[in-house]
C-alpha cells in the first residue's frame, strides 16, 4: 500500500506500474565509503557537524561501529572484537617495524606510530646516492627528533571552506527531496529519507564528539642514554636520533580517542541501533512509496554517496601523519640511495658511531665463515680512526678460504669502501641535520 496525501502537484510517473526495487541499494551500497567518511569526523573540525544527509551503507556502519559498544546486550547485537576507538576508526592499530636502540640494547615491535614515519620517510625525497654493486635499491633516512612536547599539540586540522560546500550539497539534496516527495503527496518517501538525514547527523555528531590525542611514556627515566636507533624495513632504515623522551613517542606511542561513555560506549551502541533501525525501515518500507518517491530517495542516496567517495579519498594516513610532525615540531629528515645490503648496513654504522659490530649483527645475521669474517673486519675498521681505516684484506686473512669465497670478500669489504666514501662525502649534511 502506497501511503500518500494531497498532492501539491501530480507526477505522471505514478500512475505506471514501473517499481524501482530500491530495497536493494537502501542499506548496502556506499558502507565502505561511509565507513571511510565517518573516519573523518575526528580529523576535521567541524566534519561533526555535517552529516545530515540520507547517507547510504547504514546497515555496514551500525555493523562496524556497533562492535565499540562493550556489554553483553551490544556483544549480542554487534558481534565481533572489542576493539579500541582509535583502532575502529582506523586512527591506530597498524603494526609498525622493529625499533633496536644502539646505546639503549632496546629491541621492540613498534605500533602506530612508527608506522607513519615509515610512510612518512617513504615520502621523502633521496639527495644523494652512494654507487656500488647493484642488487637491490635500498635507502637510509636520517629522521632527527628535537625537544617534543605532546601537550603542545593542534588536536586536528581545520576544516577547509571547500569541504562546508561540498557538505551543503548532500545536505540540500537530502533536504530538497523530502520535500518533493512530501509535495508530491509521497509522505512515506518523505518520512524515510528525514528518517537517514536525522540517523546519519546524529551518529556523526555523536561519534564526531571524541577528542583526539597523543598517548606515550609519560616521563622517561633520569640518566636513561639517547634514545638513537633505528626502524627496520625491508627496503629502507630509519635512523631515529634524539633523547629518550623525544622517541618515546614514536616507538611507544599510539593515538587514542578520549570518548564520553568508557568502557561501554552506550551512545554509539545507541547510534548504530538508530542506523540498524534505519537500515530495516528503508529496506521494508521504501518499495511501498510511489516511483516518483523512489527516485528522490535513490537521488539523495547518490548526492551522499559521491560526498562519502570524496571523504574517502581523503587519505587517512597522509593526514595522520601531518598530526604527528606538527606534534615532533617538524623534525628534519634527509636520505640516501645505496645499491646493497652491505653498504647500507656500514652506512649505518657510520651514522650511529657505535657498537658496529652489533649493528652490522642486526643487519646480516648470517653465520657464514665469509660473513663473520666481513663482520669482524669491518668493526675493527670502524672502530679506527678515519684515516687509519682500509676496507682491504691482507694474503694471510685469506688463507684457508676457497677462491669463490675470496671474490666474495672482496667485493662486500668494496661495498664497505663505498659506504665509506660516500658518508665522508656527505657527513657534513649528515650533522647539518642534528
């Protein structure tokens, strides 16, 4: 049965028998984008306060955001991991590399946080490179970490002008086709797209409400020593240098969300059941109103999907980080290409002028006789002083060794040679960045 009133004006449309069969499209469609764009409420100001729109996906929104309620009732009604705000709206949660501290002997897997500077450093330009033997291109960035003060931190960027526009045009579509359909005498069209402007607004605002924030070590040990050391990637090292308290933050610290409500979150649980509502009533209801009523439905669900895409692309992650530098005070970076393994770990070791032959460990941990002996070698060399040091092999260190294993040899000590050179070459753009 079609629940109408008194038309303002007759839709010819009507009058046919044509059922768009939206009940598909009413809970379903757009609920990663609207996942991707509920995320946003706590990066932008002001983002919390622009959701009054028939956003599409209510079904997978209440699904996602629902598992933050944590009581018996919820669990039941939202089953799936009690996780943390900050891990639900994607603000934290993502492994980061392994830490190892030279003076400290600290050997960590990292979270969050290390994990952007990862991406961060992945971002950053190379200005020079050391040439060698060629087998995998590798990279070494100098990431140096001045007097940070967690307190002093802008919560999130301000919402540009251009996003308060975009935001009106999903918000006067929605609005424009209630009141279309309500003028047409489709009152049930009407009732059911206010029925996602009221949902979605007063979820975002609701969720919107969280304030977010830096959790770290709050006050590191005294005499504790500096906290240089570096973060292990496949590909690239970061070489983290700075006093304790200033690393800290990036190898133990993590986003949180300060959220009203702790620990059961009762107002979100609340929210995802009025989107799970919603989801129900739009998907019973909607293919009992007139076409004409189903196609302003199906309009303002299209006007709010492209905004949620647009939300969407807004990359988290790159807007994350820009948190965190503001938060480090912009701390300065600067990276080298190398072609090997062998360079990059003796470039290392160059650059935290300690304990080389545990760094050299860390980096080639094969316990071969031709890598021992590289290892030793070379440590000793470092050890030396700049001008006393040769990356070359006498006849009598190689005797015992097979002749494929003396060219082994040789070319890795060159490979020291050239990281040896090429960090001489560079140093005082090396210390121009402490």
């Amino acid at each position: 049965m079609i629940l109408t009133g008194t038309p303002t004006f007759n839709v010819p449309i009507n009058q046919s028998n044509f059922n768009l069969n939206t009940s598909n499209v009413a809970g379903f469609f757009g609920g990663d984008e609207a996942i991707s764009a509920m995320a946003t409420v706590h990066i932008y100001r002001g983002r919390r306060w622009l959701g009054w729109y028939n956003s599409p996906g209510s079904y997978t929104v209440a699904k996602k955001f629902g598992q933050l309620a944590n009581s018996r009732f919820w669990d039941g009604l939202f089953p799936g991991p009690n996780l943390t705000p900050a891990e639900v709206f994607g603000l934290d949660g993502k492994p980061g590399p392994r830490y190892w501290g030279v003076f400290s002997g600290t050997d960590m897997i990292t979270g969050h946080l290390a994990y952007l500077v990862i991406q961060k450093a992945k971002e950053v330009e190379k200005v020079a490179e050391v040439k060698g033997r060629e087998t995998t291109p590798l990279s070494v960035t100098i990431l140096d970490v001045g007097d940070v003060d967690l307190k002093h931190l802008d919560q999130a960027p301000m919402m540009s002008t251009h996003h308060a526009l975009l935001a009106a045009i999903p918000i006067t579509i929605s609005l424009a086709t209630s009141a279309i359909s309500a003028a047409s005498g489709d009152w049930l069209a009407f009732a059911l797209i206010m029925l996602g402007v009221v949902s979605s607004g007063i979820s975002c605002l609701v969720m919107g409400s969280a304030k977010l924030e830096f959790a770290s070590v709050k006050e590191a040990a005294r005499g504790v020593p500096p906290a240089d050391g570096m973060l292990l990637t496949r590909s690239d090292v970061v070489i983290v240098r700075g006093a304790e308290k200033d690393i800290d933050p990036i190898t133990k610290g993590k986003f949180v969300l300060r959220m009203d409500g702790h620990p059961e979150y009762r107002r979100i649980g609340l929210c995802s059941l009025l989107l799970l509502a919603q989801f129900l009533l739009q998907l019973l209801l909607i293919p009992q109103s007139t076409t004409f009523g189903q196609i302003m439905f199906i309009s303002s669900l299209a006007a709010s999907w492209a905004y949620n895409s647009f939300l969407s692309s807004l990359e988290l992650e790159k807007i994350q980080v820009g948190i965190l530098w503001k938060a480090l005070r912009e701390p300065r970076t600067w990276k080298i290409g190398l072609d090997n393994r062998a360079a990059q770990a003796v470039f290392v070791c160059l650059v935290l002028s300690d304990g080389p032959k545990e760094v050299l460990q860390c980096f080639i941990p094969n316990e071969t006789r031709v890598w021992n002996t590289w290892r030793d070698k070379v440590a000793k060399e470092l050890e030396k002083h700049e001008e006393e040091r040769s990356f070359n092999f006498n006849a009598s260190d190689l005797q015992g060794f097979t002749g494929d294993e003396k060219k082994l040899l040789n070319s890795l000590l060159q490979d020291a040679d050239h990281a040896h050179k090429g960090f001489l070459k560079h140093l005082q753009d090396i210390n121009r960045s402490l």
